[in-house]
C-alpha cells in the first residue's frame, strides 16, 4: 500500500496554480534581494564627519582653564523651556480645580453613562441637562420607556429632577 505525501508541485496541479506558486517564489526572493541590499548599503557607507572648527579667541581672553568649573549661561531656549513648564503646571492647577468642581457639583457624574434596552442616558455638563437617546420598537410605548429611564437613574442615586431631559427618540 503506498502512501501519500502531499507535493507543492506535482504534475496533477494545473497549470496556473504552479505558475503562481512561482511567482511568489520569485517575488520572495527578490524583496529578500532588496532588503540585503538595503542593510549592506547602510552598513558600508561613511559615517558623516564633522570637522570642529575651533572659535579664534579675541586677545586679551584667556580660554577657562581646566580647573574653574564651567557653569553655563541660560539661553533663551532655557527660559522658554522654563516658561512652558510653568504654564503647563498652571494649566495642570486650572484642570485639577476644575475637576474638583464638577465632582463636587456632580457627584454622580462617574455613574454614567446610562443604557439598557431600548435607552441610553448620558449627563452633558455644558448644557447641564441630561442628553437620553430612546429606541423604540413597534411595541414600545414612549412614556413607559421615559419612566425606565427615570426609574433607572433613581437606581443609581441620580436625581432624574435636578436638570431637564433631552430627549431624542431613534425608533427601530
């Protein structure tokens, strides 16, 4: 009883799927080509050199000699640096008071947002309402699914009371 041994190319394949087995082989080996090439190219040209060139000292200044300690003078660079990190702490402080606020203001605010079938709740601080986004289907009545939605946030200590409603109803 004889074996089988599956044969990538073997005469009872047609004809194109050996051609482009083919090709692909051909394609493999010359992005393998390319990318060698790439990597020798890099590997044997020339590091760039750089040339220092030495300032002429004015007469009548000694370089600093090796002994004094070298304290460099801040540039302007240095001080916009310095100026952009102390606006970034004072918009980090603004941010922080900010955010203490809104917990204080809306200590439920972390509960949201809020979705179940048919509804989906969520607290817009700008407008200070809550924005809720109904799906309705065939069945539903509209009032009930307001009053679930009420009900729901009442389930989460959220007062339904404290801001208006924001309704928009996207029937299914």
């Amino acid at each position: 009883m004889e074996s089988y041994s599956p044969d990538p190319i073997s005469s009872e394949q047609p004809e194109s799927s050996r051609s482009s087995l083919l090709h692909k082989k051909w394609l493999l080996v010359l992005i393998g080509v390319g990318i060698v090439s790439v990597i020798m190219y890099v590997a044997l040209s020339p590091a760039p050199t750089q040339q220092m060139v030495e300032p002429a000292q004015p007469t009548g200044v000694s370089a600093p000699s090796p002994t004094t300690p070298f304290r460099p003078q801040p540039t302007s660079s240095a001080r916009e640096i310095q100026h952009a990190v102390e606006e970034a702490k004072q918009s980090a402080q603004v941010y922080d008071t900010q955010q203490a606020e809104r917990r204080t203001d809306y200590p439920w605010l972390r509960k949201f947002p809020l979705a179940g079938k048919g509804y989906f709740v969520y607290f817009d601080v700008q407008k200070e309402a809550y924005v809720a986004r109904l799906y309705p289907t065939v069945n539903d009545s509209i009032p009930v699914l307001k009053e679930t939605v009420r009900r729901a946030l009442v389930a989460r200590e959220i007062p339904p009371d404290a801001f208006p409603f924001d309704w928009t109803i996207l029937p299914q």
